[in-house]
C-alpha cells in the first residue's frame, strides 16, 4: 500500500475527470476453487479498487460521490467465527482511515445509500459509473443494484470512467515504477533458476514449478500462469510432464506479482546447453528484432509503428536465411509476416499483467490515430499501438515460431506464396518457437529496460 495521501490525489483526480455522477469500484470477493470453502488463495483484489482504495480485504465496495463530494467503503466487519480461521482484520472503518475515507456503512446498506442520492433507479442508472465486470457474483451485485442484465453490463459499462482510469493508469508514478523494477528482480531469479536447470531428462513440469516457487517464495505469486515448454511454437503452452530432449529448445515466459504490480519476460534456451546453426539463424534474428526497440520506441512515437519496424527487419532477415522472398515492404502490408509472428510487439503492463485489459484493448492500447486491423491475420491481435508516453510500461516482445499447422493452411491456399519459401518451411516444422521479451519503461528521451538485473539472452551469453 502507498501512503494515505496517494488515494487521496487519485481519488480527487479520478472525480475532475468524470465529472459528476457516482463512481462504483467494485473490489472482489473469494472465489471457490472446487467446494465453496477451499478458494484460490491468495484472493487478488480487482485493481483499479486498489488503484483508488489501496486496500486487499475481499468484500468491499468504494463508492464515490462526485456531486456531493462524499467517499464511501461499503463491507462488513467480520465475526469472531472468522477470526477463529482467519485470525484478527482491522474493521472497515479502520480500512477506509488508512486511505483517507470518511464514511462507511455495511454491505447491505448500498442500494438504499445510493439510492436516495439518486431518487430512483432509472436515474440511478443514469447517474452511476461502474467499470465492465468481469466476475459472476460481481455481475449479480451491478444486477441487483441497477436492473442490469449480466449480458448488458458491458456496453452498459461508463465510457468517461473507463477513459479517465486509463489515462490515469496507463502513466506510471515513481512509486509504481519502483514497484515494478522489484518484481522484475524477482523475475530474474526465477529465469535464471529456469536456465540453470534445463537440461536433458529434466521434465517441463519440474521446472515449471520451480518457476512458480521462486515466485512464492520472493513475491505474492506469479502474475500469470506460467508458460514453460519445448513446444514454443505453442503460444500458451502450459509445462507438461514430457521430459526435455537433446537438440530441442525450452521456451520459459512467466513474471511475478510484487507489491501488486507484474513482471513478464521470455527466455528461449537450448535444452543441449548451446544452439545449433540453424537455431542460431533464427534466434540472432529474435534477438536483434528485441534490442531494436530500445532504439526507436520514445514518447510521441506509435507502438504500432515500432511493430512495423520490426517486422520489417524481421522480413528481411528471414529472406537472408531463404524463408521469405520478395519485397520486404509489400509483404508485411500483406501479413506474411505473420506467418512467423502472429501476435503483436507487446502490451501495457502495471497491477495487470496485461494491463487494464478488462476495461476494454481499444481504450487501452490504442487511441484516435490507431486502430488495429481487426481483418488481417496477425495484426489483428495487436494488444498495443497507441502513441508512447512518458511513463507507460510495455512489454518488448517479438518471436519466430513454426506452427505445423498453420505452415500447411497457407500452403494448401497458396496464402502470401509470393513471400514465402514453402519448400525450406516444411523442413522447420520440428523447430518450435523463439521468443525473448524484457519489460520497457519510456523516459523522458527514449526507454529502458526495467530491473537491475539482465536475465540472460545474448547469444554469446547463452551458449555454454
């Protein structure tokens, strides 16, 4: 938790941006994992309550009365039965002085609170400013206040709340600036425990959880699952009980949660302990595309034209080793690129991982200059291209991967043929997939790298 008086200018800053109306930030309750008193533990509050209310007990509501200038924390307080399990939790009063809020009132009385401010509930409809929800009980709460059917309430969700909690979100202060650069330490202990056991025999599960533990152990726990694999092609593959295989390469992507805000990065290593030529080839590529950001991502420049540039020399590269053909400029705007990088450059990150992904990508990644495009393959799941500010957090993280069945798909059409050297891609089917990714802050000038330590990626680094 920041000091009292960060919730306290947020909060102000967040009610001169909307405007009028009442705000309502719904923080999050426990949730089952498999019978209703064995729940994922530990409960992760929703972050933009955190963002403004600073506070991790389940079961609260904040509510913000912009016209009448009044702060609310609806909950109640617990029961001697929950302090036998849980032991002793400060009141909701005590939680709400802690962040600077003068009233407080239990659950129940939240309706009939925001009701006589607003008179009924059309005008309570009208009058409230609720972010999209994203859990069940969440959606029955928004429902039984506001009449609001669970498959409405994401259109029903307010546009000048969302915008304002980005803008505000999306520029990082120092302090959470500082916050990230702890989690990416952590997040180095935990590639490099990864590197130092791949191995042949070693299986991906072994390592996978040994990932998850320094991440236990160092920080609240990871901020998203762990990707661990030899199948790197796979975007999301999750560590297997496969034991690691000579001649193969291990794909580790995972980060930590540190004093609620992330770290995400990828380490791509050769299971032998040293590249062959042709991974080399393509990992040299990786790489180069990966530090060339630092040299053209600064504020006032376009994510979307960072991913562009690289896709670019990534085009080019690949037409050097004979996996690409023809006019490097024509195919990118055609996607064949995609063929081997069929996500974007990278995202916002901050409490999320992905961050502020919830309220909405467009809102998030992308502004009045920027949109992705929705019908091309590839481009279409662009997380990022807006314009770069001073103190946004994005991630850094191209890859080439061979994707059996998607080389078969464009083959059996004849997609991009022009571009593409069919014959030499069937021959890296067993390849798998390289990704490297760091997280990025954008200064004042241009941007760097967060963490004090570098997690090993350097061609020369990596292999023994």
């Amino acid at each position: 938790m920041f000091s009292k008086e960060t919730y306290i200018r947020r909060r102000a800053e967040l009610k001169k941006m909307v405007g009028d109306g009442i705000i309502v930030l719904f923080g999050n309750n426990e949730a089952p994992y498999n019978y209703p008193a064995n729940c994922y533990a530990p409960m992760r509050q929703d972050s933009s309550f955190l963002y403004y209310f600073g506070q991790h007990r389940d079961g609260l509501v904040g509510v913000i009365d912009i016209d009448n200038n009044e702060e609310w924390i609806f909950g109640d307080d617990i029961d001697v039965e929950d302090i036998v399990w849980m032991g002793f939790t400060p009141s909701v009063k005590m939680l709400a002085f802690e962040v600077g809020i003068a009233h407080t009132a239990p659950m129940s009385a939240l309706g009939n609170v925001i009701c006589k401010k607003t008179g009924n509930r059309q005008s309570l409809r009208e009058n409230i400013h609720f972010l999209p929800p994203y859990r069940h009980d969440t959606k029955i709460q928004i429902m039984d206040l506001l009449g609001i059917h669970p498959s409405k309430q994401k259109e029903a969700a307010s546009l000048p709340l969302i915008k304002a909690v980005v803008k505000m979100r999306a520029t990082k202060e120092p302090q959470e600036i500082a916050a990230i650069e702890h989690a990416c330490d952590v997040g180095y202990e935990m590639h490099t425990t990864a590197q130092r056991l791949i191995r042949p025999g070693v299986t991906e599960r072994y390592i996978g959880g040994q990932v998850d533990g320094i991440a236990r152990m160092l920080a609240s726990g990871t901020s998203f699952a762990t990707i661990f694999t030899q199948h790197g092609e796979i975007m999301h593959g999750c560590p297997s009980e496969n034991p690691l295989e000579e001649g193969r390469l291990a794909l580790c992507d995972a980060g930590c949660e540190l004093d609620d805000y992330c770290s995400d990065h990828t380490r791509t290593m050769p299971v032998s302990g040293k590249f062959s030529q042709r991974q080399a080839e393509i990992y040299s590529i990786v790489e180069d595309c990966h530090d060339y950001v630092l040299d053209v991502a600064k504020p006032g420049v376009k994510y979307m034209d960072v991913y562009f540039a690289v896709c670019r020399m990534m085009t080019e590269r690949l037409k050097e080793v004979g996996l690409m053909k023809g006019d490097v400029d024509e195919a990118v705007h055609q996607g064949a690129h995609a063929m081997f990088l069929p996500h974007g450059l990278g995202h916002m990150m901050g409490m999320d991982v992905h961050d502020m992904e919830g309220l909405g990508q467009i809102y998030v990644g992308f502004d009045e200059e920027t949109r992705p495009n929705l019908e091309q393959f590839g481009t279409n799941c662009l997380r990022m291209g807006r314009k770069l500010e001073e103190g946004f957090v994005v991630t850094d993280e191209p890859g080439i991967y061979f994707i059996p069945a998607l080389i078969d798909e464009w083959k059996a059409s004849g997609h991009c043929k022009d571009f593409l050297n069919f014959d030499l891609l069937e021959t890296y089917k067993d390849f798998g997939g390289i990704r490297i990714e760091d997280d990025v802050l954008i200064t004042n000038d241009g941007c760097r790298f967060l963490g004090d330590k570098r997690i090993p990626y350097h061609l020369e680094d990596i292999n023994n």
